[in-house]
C-alpha cells in the first residue's frame, strides 16, 4: 500500500512538472505583467517628487 502511494504522488508530481513545463510562457508573462504593473500602480513612498 504504501508504495502504491508514493507511486501515485510520483505520478500527480509529473503530471504537475509536465504542466508546468508546457505553459512556462504564460507564467513568466503573466508574473512579470504583475509585477509591472506594481510597480507603475504602487510607486514606492520615498519619491523624491513627494511633497
């Protein structure tokens, strides 16, 4: 039984990895369209422009 289990998670973690590995475009665009958009909607504090 227990080895059964392992397999299965072995399993789950390739189907998971093979997903990941097809959609890498997506995700790094998406992750870095977040992260602009952070940043020109959440200026940091410190701006010297600041009053």
């Amino acid at each position: 039984m227990n080895g059964s289990l392992l397999a299965e998670l072995d399993r789950i973690c390739g189907q998971f990895a093979l997903a990941l590995h097809n959609s890498e475009l997506q995700v790094y665009t998406t992750l870095t369209l977040l992260l602009l958009l952070g940043i020109l909607l959440f200026p940091p504090r410190n701006d010297p422009d600041q009053a």
